[in-house]
C-alpha cells in the first residue's frame, strides 16, 4: 500500500524568543505488512 504523509513542526522556546522554527515535511510511503513501512522525506 502507498501514501503520503506531511508532517509540521513548530519549535518553541522558553528564554529570548518564543518561536524559534518552523518545519514542514512531506514523505511517501509503502507498507510491506502490519509491522513494517518504509518511508522517504522530500
């Protein structure tokens, strides 16, 4: 089975400024069975 996923992370900090980063990523996916998937980031 294939898919895609996309993933956003925000980083915060707690000392100068509170927003530090922001990252967005995407990947593509196959599943082989129940237990096992790979995954390649763009």
């Amino acid at each position: 089975m294939l898919d895609l996923s996309s993933y956003n992370e925000i980083f915060l900090n707690t000392r100068d400024k509170v927003f530090d980063r922001n990252r967005l990523d995407s990947a593509f996916g196959y599943k082989t069975n129940k237990n096992v998937r790979l995954e390649t980031a763009t």
